[in-house]
C-alpha cells in the first residue's frame, strides 16, 4: 500500500520551506502538486527549498516528480534549492541532471544562507 | 519469519509453505553487495528476512536509476527467476547488511509440478504484483508527458 507523503510548508524570511516526508515515487505526485499550489496560493514567492526528512528514498517516479515541480518552478521564475539528500541520492540528481536546474545543499542552514543571498 | 508475509506466497496453505521453506536457503549479504545483475540469468527468487535490498536499472551504461527499495520483511524479489525467459529485469544491490531467503527456480519448480494449485497461486500472485508495478510505471509515464506538455506551452 502506497503511503501518502506529509508535507509542511514553513516561510523562513523570503524563501519557502517545503518538509516532505517519507519516500517519494509516481504516487507522491499529487501531495507535492498540491503543495506546490498551497506555496502559491500564499502571495509571490521566489525562493523554494525542498528539505527531504529522515534520508527519503526516491525512485524513478519521484524523479520524474521533482523534475515536473523544478520545470514549473523554472517557468514560473522561481529558485529552488534541494537539501537532505542521502549522497547516493545528491549523485544520481548529478547523473540525471536535475542539478543543472537546482542547487542541492548539504545542510539547512547551508541552503537558507545562500538562497538568502541570491537576489 | 512466515513466508506468508510474501506477497508471492500468499493464501498458500501451512503446508504448501512448509514444502517451501524446507527448500528456501538463509543467506546474509552485507552493505554494497550486488545480488544480481539486470539481463543475467534469474534462477533465484529472494525473500527479505531482514536489511534492505535496492532494485536498480541500468541507464545508457552510465548510471543506475533507483526503481524500489525493499525494507519490508517478506519483501520479495527477483521474480523474473518464475517467469521465461528467466532473465533479471533489474540489478539488486544490498543497501543494508541483510539476511534473505533464497530460493531455487528449479526447487520451486518441481514442487509447482508435484502440486498445481500451488503453482496457480504462485502465478496470480506475480500477476497481480506486475500489474500493480505496470500501474505505477503508466503512472510514471503520465508525468513525463505532462511535463514535456508544459514546456511546449511556453
């Protein structure tokens, strides 16, 4: 049985955190989806980090989610930046090339700083 | 561990289960292992007692893209071993120090003959899990193209 994903959405100065839970496949789609809208639905945003809780797993599917999420994000203008990936995860998003579209950081702190700096 | 917690053998009897676990082999594999590769030939089904094990295929020779991960005890994989041409769709790599069941082809195959209603349930059970995985890789497709739709808007 396919477990639905949790997702908070938390503002931190300009950028918009979105903690998502669990393992993210084909059928994460519509929980990100949906918060992807929610982030919107909040006034002009510009700046997205996707924090993975608890080391995620993701698979092809969930790949192929985050790829739909980064491809609006580009359309839309906006930046997004990736962080709590496992390093076999931050290497398969280097050999797939989703970093070519997105920032992958180590660490939180790491992220908001250098998302903050970016105008 | 009961096998029953696999759904490859699901509803068998205790006794159909018993003939299978006096032919299953325990085996331990430790972390970055590789079990099998995809395109060899499949003539073992595993049973996950404890660990995790990582499906994987193969892109363009240059990267595997994750397909599963299997933590679940009962997890169970390597079912191509049951179906022709007995090859292995994907490569499994252990991504915990595990503990599995291992399983011959040919065991399960002469116990599949000596009993036909255990071979029938053995194959719904594959059929009901590959439509289930057909599912989620139409699933897959689906976003792709609704990406690739979006883009051409702009």
């Amino acid at each position: 049985m396919q477990q639905k994903n949790e997702i908070k959405l938390e503002r931190q100065n300009d950028t918009i955190l979105l903690h998502i839970h669990g393992d993210i496949t084909a059928h994460s789609e519509p929980f990100i989806n949906e918060a992807y809208k929610e982030l919107n639905d909040q006034g002009t945003v510009q700046k997205i980090l996707i924090q993975f809780e608890e080391e995620a797993y993701i698979n092809s599917g969930g790949i192929a989610v985050l790829i739909q999420i980064i491809a609006q994000t580009h359309k839309n203008n906006q930046q997004i930046g990736i962080t709590g990936l496992s390093d076999h995860f931050k290497k398969i998003f280097r050999m797939v090339g989703t970093t070519k579209f997105t920032n992958t950081y180590n660490r939180l702190e790491d992220a908001l700083e250098s998302m903050s700096q970016d105008k | 561990m009961p096998l029953s917690s696999s759904f490859l053998f699901k509803g068998l009897s205790e006794s159909q289960l018993q003939r299978i676990t006096a032919v299953a082999k325990e085996i331990r594999i430790q972390k970055g292992q590789w079990l099998f590769q995809e395109g060899n030939a499949a003539d073992r089904v595993y049973v996950l007692k404890d660990g995790a094990v990582e499906l994987l295929t193969r892109v363009n020779g240059e990267y595997e893209l994750p397909i599963k991960i299997i933590r679940s005890k009962g997890g169970c994989f390597g079912i191509s071993a049951l179906v022709p041409p007995y090859q292995y769709s994907l490569t499994s790599k252990c991504a915990e120090d595990s503990t599995l069941l291992e399983i011959q082809r040919r065991d399960l195959q002469k116990l599949t003959q000596e009993d036909s209603a255990l071979g029938c349930a053995i194959m719904t059970s594959i059929a009901q899990h590959l439509l289930g995985r057909l599912k989620e890789t139409r699933q897959e497709l689906k976003i792709h193209f609704k990406t690739l739709f979006r883009s051409m808007d702009t």
